[in-house]
C-alpha cells in the first residue's frame, strides 16, 4: 500500500516522464507528448546544424574572395543551410513540437485522433532525416542546387541530388501525416463545450496550418519526384529540346513552397495569439478577426506562388495578377498585428521571457512583411530579386518571425513539459543579446541587398564590404545569443525550480492540468464553459 | 452547436478557386521565349523538328580549357583577323548569327545595355566578339548588325566590339572549345543562349547564360578573367532558341492535371469526411 502511494506520487510528480523508461518506451511510445518531445531533440539538433552552416556562410563572407572554403564547398554549404532549416527545421519545428505536445491538450483530449499514424509521422521525419544527412557523404558530393532544386541545374548537377530529393519526398509525407491527424484531431476529439469559438487560436492556427499541409505538400511530392524521374530516367520533363518546359518545374515547386511558407509562419503566429493575452492579462483583441485572418493567409498564400518567378519570363499578364495576390495577403497578415498590438494597448503587461519574443516578432515580423511587399511589386522586384535584400527579407520573415515565436513559445511551454522553470533573468540577457544580434546580421543585409549585392554568390565586388562585414560580426552576436538561450533553458528543464501547473497564469486548457501532464492527460474529461482568454477568474474570488 | 461545427464547409470555395487558377497557370502561355518563326522563313520548316534526343544541341561547360587562339575570322570590314590578334586581355565572346529572328538579338541587345554600364575601359580593360555560327554570313551582315547596336551605346568605343563571320570549319573549332552545341533548321538555328569570358591566353573562366545581364555579373567575371581566375557559373538557366513539340507539351499539361485533379479530390473528400462524420463519442462519456 505505502509502495503504491509512493508510485502514484512519483507519476503525479513526473506525469507522462514516468512512463515506459529506455529507448524502446520512447522510440515507440503513440504518447502525443512523447512523440513531441522525441521531435524536440531531432528538430534543436537539426537546428544547431543549420545554424553552424548558416554561420560558415556567413564567415566565407567576411571578405571577398576565398575566405575559409572554396565555392563549390560554399554551393554546397548554402544548399544544405537551406534543406535543413526549412525541411528539418521550421516546417516541422512549431506544429511537430509545440503542436504535437499542446494540441490534444488545448482542446481537451487524451491523445491525437491517429496516435500510431503520429508515430510514423516522426519515423519517416527519422528516415528523410537520414537520407538528407546521406546525401551530403554519398554520391557525387554534396548537392549544390540551392534548397529550390530549379532545373535544369538540378537534373545535369553531378551533386548527389537524387538522395536529397527523395528526402524532401519523405519528409513531405510525414508532414502531410501529421496535417491529416490533427484535422481529424481538432474535428472529432474537443471536449464538451469547446465549440469553434472556444479554441484557442493556437489551434485555430494548426488547423489553418494543416490544411495547408494537406494541400500543398502532396505537390512538393510529385514535383521531387519529378526530379528524380529525370535524374534516373532521363525522361525531358523540363528539357525544351525534347518538349519539356523548365518553368513547369517552378510552378510546381512554387505552387508547394509558397504555402509553405504559411506553414512555417502561421504556427508562430499561433503562438503569438497565445503568448500576447496571457502576459497583457486581457482578453485577445478581435478572436474572430484572427481566425479569419488564419484562414485567409492560408487561402489567399494558396494563390500567390508565380511572385517567385516575376522575372521568370511570364506573361505580363500572370505578373500583373501574381503580384495584386500577393498585396492580397499582406492585409490579413496586418489584420493580426493590429489585433494583437490592440490586446497589448491598455493591457497589464508582464515583460517575461515569452513576451519579449513576442514582442520582438512583432516588429520582426513586421519588417519582414514589409519588405514583402517591396519584393511583391513587379517593378521593384526586378531591381531586388536575387540580392541579398531578399535573404535579409525571408530571414526576418522566418527567423524573426517563426523560429522568434517558436522560441517564444518555448519559453512558455517549456516549464508545462518539463515541469520545472528556468532563469527569467538570464533568459532575458539571451533574449536581448539575440535581438540585437539578429538586427546586425540581417539588416546590413537588405541595405547589401538594394546596393545590388546578389544572393547565393561566393564572392563580391569590394565595395561592399564593410556591410558584410558588419553582418559576419552581427552573426557571431546572434549564435552567442543562441547559444544562452538554450543553455538556459537546458539548465532550467534539468534543474530550475518545479513550475507549478500554471506559472503564467495562462487561462487555455493545458495549464489545468498538472506540469509535466500525466500520460493520459486529464483525469476526467474537462467540461469548457468559458471563452479561452477569460482573465477575470481570478478578480471572481474565492 | 450544429451550424458552427459547419463551419470548415466556408473552405470548399477556396479550394475551388485553387483549383482555377491551378489550371489557368497551368493552361498559361508557354513561359520560354518560343522562336517565332516569321512567315517568309516557314517554307524551309517543311519538315519541322521533330522533338527528339536526337537533336543535340546544349552547352558543356568547359571552365578552365582554352580556346584555340590561330582561328582566322573576318572582321565586319572583311578584313581577316585572328582571335589571337583580338583576345589581349579578358573577352567576352557571344556565339550569335546576325540575322536571328530572336534572341540572338535580346542577347546582344542585353549586352549593348550593360556594357556603357561596367566601370570598367572598353577597349583597354576588355573586349566583345560577336561570332556568327551561321558560316553563310558575310561581313556585310556583321556590319549591318554593328551599325545596330552601336547607334544604342553612345560613345562605347566601336574597335571594343567586334563583329565575326568564318567558314565552317574555324566556327566549328571555336564552338567545340566552347562546348556550344547547335544544329541548323533551314535558315535558322537551333542552339544555347549564353557567352563566355575568356582570359588573354584563351583560358575561359565563365559562362554566363540567358539574354539580360546584370553589370555586376559581367564586371566580376571580367575582373576574374584579367586575374586569370575560374569562377562558378552565373545563372544556371539555359535558355535555348528552339521549336518547341507541342504535342509534348500537351503531354506535360496533361500530368500536372491529373495530379492536381487527384490531389483536390482527395483533400475534398476528407473534408467532407471530417465535417460529415462530426464530434467522435469520448468512451468515457457512454
């Protein structure tokens, strides 16, 4: 009897960690917050890969000229920082982690619709994961396309592309899987009472997220396969000479890789929507305003593909309408930062860790929806396309953007999976050493950029360097930043004080629930009678 | 309850709006440049192209080799000159036939744009070669086309540029060297659409492809020529001059259809799964 109480308080202490122990309980657990957490490690060690190539680019570009590597070696190296980040990385990063672990949580479920469907989700991450590492020592050598594998670069490259391709086609899938579970999850699975207009507007934003998942991967799909078909079999898909047609290829990639990235953003918008109200202690500004704006970047990102290609050679015509789509977008984008900067105004603001990512996505996120714009419009995008403007573009997009909230997001659910909280003070220091960094890198970038510094070019003219080198330091500053962040978040998991169920005072379902959760998650199935972000529980009293 | 559980039906619209522009990108004029042919041309394409692999016509990049530098050309005042007599520092050489009807002209157009551009001394710091492929051509044609292109550039000195016709056989030891594959059709040609630089010693250390240019391509490559350095290829995209197979075409049309049309089916029918088949029953509840 003493022996079971003893057991009982150790899983009510450790939750879903007390489960099965050894590689095996995990590696084949269908626990959705297991499975988050085994994507946890795979995604930050992904992350830290791309983020050592993506500074060996950088420090090849302290100087003109061969710095520390030759441009074959540079080709490859911007190839895999790509593949990396974007594949294994941001796409997966927030709807696989954060997604996997909150989502059943949040609606007041005890697992994902399809929990062993979710388990070879991860497994195929595992494999195409393998296969993108593979190609980089097998083969002809590393691929050298660039992660937007254009032909006919691609079908001739003696590069090892076929490999890297198939990865691609693999990690496709496992996405596409987890779209489908959650859909059905967020459909079938919410607990009595949590009508549409209860989720929280994270799980609004998964749901956007996963339809897109749903739609648009399945092409990335055929477009790889694609590829390979013309590696293998040499069938002139998008060889003029033989009736083929390479801008077919970019469509194709386009009509995937554009949606995609609403995969990677929406999800951190998601996050934002949670973070802002939690720590303004106010209700969320306009809920239906998200969710629409969710739905509408989701439909109207569907559309806006060919504004990669402006100056493809199409016909004036498709440019015209490609570039009013893409105008189109911006204005739910701007409908959520108005929401959440309205949530903010007048709010009772707590400037924890969560918030100051948060707050830096917005203006982040702001500049890179900006500069959007200047890329959209047909006539400024002749002048910018392939510069350094638009790296500097799409990193302030996706790393000031999503991975910010994804960071964010850690911050804020960290302690829910780990059941312990880490050093506010020095997550701060990180957080300011990384927002500093970020800006010394990546805004001499769209400076370089209109200067008419191109991208994906080992080498440049001398005038410009004092601008990279700027960036090349701004770099250093930024991986510092990464590198307190996670060590503090390392040491608070491992040994921070216990976080209590609810250290934030956050109102969503999952911060009912015990910290770290138990492996079935609520002990009885939770009734929702109030609004998501319904602050005034605590001015009720007793 | 009931009609907000209805809600996802609001993306069957989206999606068919998807499906629309789906095609309509996919039903889009073809995107490549298609060589127009003009109507007096079109009775020498009694036997069109058939699109085959039999038509070998491409680029092999050849970086770091050298082009025989005692071909005799004649200039566009029909004086013989040898490429050894011309190339004395870093050259552009365009593969070219005066009286394209197409690209050819966008590609020297391309060039007359952005080299009054380059902070470089025409002349002295580099040159231009316009070799005609077409061994029909005389330097009547070159001068013409000169004439051109010069009328555009102000005062780009007109001994920077240099308009060559030859014989079959020098264009076709300059071509191999080059790694430039083309094929006559009648009067026209079929072939690739790029330059390259060469160093002074015939040593070619880029190719730049496509018919625009942006300044600071052609300046880096120059710079490197002058330095004798091989540099990595600017702009990957081969474009080509050539006849297209429409029935092929279709063919690739057709694929993208299909799929899109399978993948939308899909999608839709697991919509109409999800919102038909509603909330799941907790087992705990019963």
């Amino acid at each position: 009897m003493m022996l079971m109480r003893t057991e009982l308080h150790e899983e009510n202490e450790r939750g879903f960690w007390a489960g099965k122990p050894g590689l095996f309980g995990w590696i084949f657990s269908t626990d959705h917050k297991r499975i988050a957490l085994l994507y946890f490690y795979l995604v930050l060690a992904f992350f830290l890969v791309g983020v050592s190539l993506g500074a060996l680019i950088r420090l090849e570009l302290i100087a003109p000229g061969a710095t520390i590597i030759d441009a074959q070696t540079y080709n490859a190296l911007f190839t895999l920082h790509g593949v990396i980040m974007i594949f294994l990385f941001i796409i997966p990063g927030v709807p696989a982690i954060l997604g996997n672990f909150l989502l059943p949580l949040m609606i007041g479920a005890r697992d994902v619709a399809f929990p062993r469907l979710n388990l070879f989700s991860w497994w195929l991450y595992l494999i195409g994961a393998v296969m993108a590492l593979a190609s980089l020592f097998t083969g002809g050598g590393a691929p050298d396309t660039g992660w937007t594998f254009y032909v006919p670069f691609s079908t001739d490259t003696s590069t090892n592309v076929t490999v890297a391709a198939s990865a691609v086609f693999v990690l496709g899938f496992s996405s596409i899987l987890t779209g489908m579970n959650f859909l059905t999850t967020i459909h079938r699975l919410r607990a009595p009472g949590m009508g549409w207009g209860r989720l929280p507007l994270f799980v609004w934003a998964m749901y956007a997220t996963a339809w897109i998942q749903l739609l648009a991967t399945p092409v990335l799909g055929l477009t790889v396969a694609l590829i390979v078909l013309e590696r293998v079999f040499d069938a002139g898909l998008f060889d003029p000479a033989r009736g083929g047609d390479p801008l077919m290829f970019q469509h194709l990639f386009w009509i995937y890789s554009h949606p995609a990235v609403y995969i990677m953003i929406l999800p951190g918008m998601g996050i934002v929507s949670e973070i802002i109200p939690t720590f303004a202690r106010k209700r969320i500004f306009g809920y239906w305003a998200i969710v629409v704006s969710s739905l509408a970047i989701a439909f109207a990102g569907s559309l806006v593909w060919s504004h990669h290609m402006l100056t493809s050679g199409m016909s004036d015509m498709g440019v015209f309408v490609f570039s009013l789509l893409t105008f189109l977008v911006a204005i739910p984008s701007a409908v959520k930062v108005f929401n959440w900067v309205a949530t903010l105004y007048k709010g009772s603001i707590w400037l924890a860790a969560p918030m100051l990512y948060a707050l830096s996505f917005l203006i982040l996120f702001s500049i890179g929806g900006l500069t959007g714009l200047v890329l959209g419009a047909a006539a400024t995008d002749i002048h910018v396309h392939d510069t350094h403007f638009v790296v500097a573009h799409f990193h302030y997009v996706m790393f000031g953007g999503a991975a910010f909230a994804f960071f964010g997001g850690l911050h804020y659910w960290l302690p829910k999976m780990f059941g312990r909280m880490y050093d506010q003070r020095l997550a701060a220091i990180a957080w300011a050493i990384l927002t500093v960094g970020f800006n010394l890198l990546y805004f001499p970038m769209l400076v370089l950029g209109l200067q008419g510094m191109p991208r994906r070019y080992f080498d440049y003219l001398p005038q410009f360097q004092p601008l990279n080198l700027f960036a090349t330091v701004g770099s250093w500053v930024l991986v510092a930043g990464l590198l307190l962040m996670f060590y503090t978040l390392h040491r608070g998991c491992r040994h921070g004080a216990p976080a209590g169920a609810d250290p934030w005072g956050g109102t969503t379902l999952e911060w009912s629930v015990p910290s770290p959760p138990p492996t079935e998650n609520f002990e009885e199935d939770p009734r929702v009678e109030r609004d998501p972000y319904d602050y005034r529980i605590g001015e009720e009293g007793p | 309850m009931r009609c907000v559980a209805r809600l996802p039906l609001l993306l069957f619209p989206p999606i068919a709006v998807f499906l629309l522009l789906a095609g309509l990108a996919a039903g889009a004029p073809p995107p490549l440049p298609p060589p127009e042919i003009p109507a007096a041309h079109q009775h020498e394409h009694q036997h069109p192209p058939s699109a085959s692999a039999e038509i070998d016509v491409g680029l092999t990049e050849k970086l770091g080799e050298t082009i025989p530098l005692d071909l005799t050309f004649l200039d566009e005042s029909g004086q013989p000159v040898t490429l050894r007599d011309l190339i004395d520092g870093p050259t552009i050489i365009a593969p070219v036939y005066f009286h394209c009807p197409d690209v050819c002209n966008f590609l020297q157009g391309g060039l007359a744009q952005t080299l009054p551009q380059l902070k470089l001394r025409p002349g002295e710091e580099f040159r231009v070669l316009s070799v005609s492929f077409d061994e029909t051509e005389k330097p009547a044609t070159a001068r013409g086309s000169k004439k051109n292109y010069m009328a555009s550039m102000g005062d780009f000195p007109p001994g920077a540029w240099r308009f060559l016709t030859g014989d079959l056989n020098t264009i076709h030891r300059l071509t191999d060297a080059l790694g430039y594959r083309f094929q006559r059709q009648g009067r026209d040609f079929l072939h690739p659409v790029a330059v390259a630089v060469v160093a002074r010693d015939g040593k070619i250390v880029r190719y730049l492809y496509g018919t625009r240019f942006l300044p600071m391509d052609l300046q880096l490559s120059l710079v490197e020529a002058s330095q004798g350095k091989i540099g990595a290829s600017i702009k990957r995209v081969l474009a080509f001059c050539f006849s297209y197979d429409p029935v092929n075409r279709r063919y690739v049309f057709n694929l993208l259809r299909v799929t899109g049309g399978v993948v939308l089916l899909t999608v839709s029918g697991f919509l109409a799964w999800l919102v038909l088949s509603g909330r799941k029953k907790s087992k705990r509840d019963g």
